[in-house]
C-alpha cells in the first residue's frame, strides 16, 4: 500500500522490491502514429568542430540537428565525451540504492510528513484521480541544478559514491548542452543567447535515465 497522500494502490512487497499487478500498467497502444522520420543521431564531437566548413563535419552535423528540431523536436547525441566509466559508475550506484530496503529509501520520501506530495525524493508518481491508471513506479528524483538549490537532504548516503558520481555527470552533462545550444543558435542565427540553468536527474528501478552510451536532448519546437 501506497503512503497517505499518494493514494491506495496494489503492491507487493517481496526483499525489499515493491511492485504491482498487470491490470495496473496500461497497455501499449496498436494504432500508434508512424514516426515522421528515423530517430535523429548528431555525433557532438563533429557537431563541435571549429567551423561549420571545415573537413571535420561540422557543417554536416549541423543539418542533422536542424532536420532532428525540425522534425521529431528530441535527438540522441553521441561522441559526447562523458566516459562509459562515470554512467557505469552512476548505473551501479543507483542499482545499489535501490536494492536497499524500503525503510531506508524511504528515508528520501518525496512526501512531507508522510502526506504532502513533492516532485524531488524517492517515491510513486503522485495520483491524482481515483480513475488513474495506477502504472508501475518505483524512483528517485532529485533536482541537480543549479547546485545552490540541491536538496541534499534526498541525496542518498548509500552507495558512498552515489552523490560524488551524480554530481560529476551533472558537471559533464552541462557541457554537452552548452556545446548543443551553442550550435543551435548558431542555426538559428542568434548573436548571443541564454540558457537557464536547471536539471533534474530521475533514476526508476535502479536505472538512471541515460543511454549506455549516448545522451538525448528535447527542444521546444522546430527552428525557422
């Protein structure tokens, strides 16, 4: 059973894993759209080359992300430069934190008092509605940026190298969108341009949010 204010659900707890009935995951849809065109894949590393004209690819790059904004609005990025080390390294962190037992996890509830909802800490996906499709969920979600807002007070303690491997993906995740905006405004001809600086980081079931090796950007609607 759910804590008070996430509303009642179904679960099972078996070692410390907490789980729920089929009947409560909604069903993938068989009429779902065509994708308008093959997911989009922009290698930052040539995307970053000194001059959209050079023999590196730049230009070439370029185009790809235009047509990705264009088009499906996300992308995958590759050649990024965070080493398969660090996401392994975050990986078995938040592995190890989720097979902890409830009672400890639950020590980075995202309620407040047992009751109040809150987006950051460990928990379900608030309800909202008695009809809402009650599906799977079991995360952790924390705020990354800007560092002066973190709450470490939903940074789990265990793993010991859960908060220093999160913080050096935040660092290097910061630069691969700084170099994908760079290059976007470029595109879009803008002279200078701004970016705020907020993240979160969501890990469900023991699996941060990430790619094994790759990373994927959202924009907010095509470029002209």
């Amino acid at each position: 059973m759910a804590g008070p204010g996430v509303g009642a659900r179904a679960v099972s707890h078996r070692a410390g894993a907490t789980w729920a009935p089929e009947r409560h995951r909604p069903a993938a849809a068989d009429d779902a759209a065509a994708p308008p065109a093959p997911f989009p894949i922009v290698d930052l590393g040539r995307l970053s080359s000194p001059s959209p004209d050079d023999d590196g690819g730049g230009g070439d790059e370029a185009a790809k992300l235009r047509r990705a904004l264009d088009s499906w609005g996300l992308f995958q990025v590759t050649n990024h430069g965070i080493e398969a080390s660090l996401m392994d390294e975050l990986m078995s962190a938040s592995k190890e934190f989720f097979r902890q037992p409830l009672q400890v996890k639950r020590e980075f509830s995202n309620l407040n008092d047992g009751e109040q909802f809150r987006a950051e800490g460990y928990g379900n996906d608030k309800v909202r509605s008695k009809d809402q499709i009650l599906d799977w969920s079991d995360r952790i979600y924390l705020k990354v940026e800007p560092e002066d807002e973190r709450n470490l007070a939903l940074w789990p303690k265990h793993p010991s190298s859960f908060r220093d491997a999160l913080h050096e993906f935040t660092v290097r995740c910061r630069r691969v969108k700084r170099d994908v905006l760079r290059t976007m405004a470029r595109i879009a001809g803008l002279e200078c341009w701004t970016t705020t600086n907020t993240s979160s980081i969501s890990s469900a079931a023991g699996r941060p949010c990430m790619p094994d090796s790759t990373t994927t950007h959202r924009a907010q609607g095509p470029i002209s």
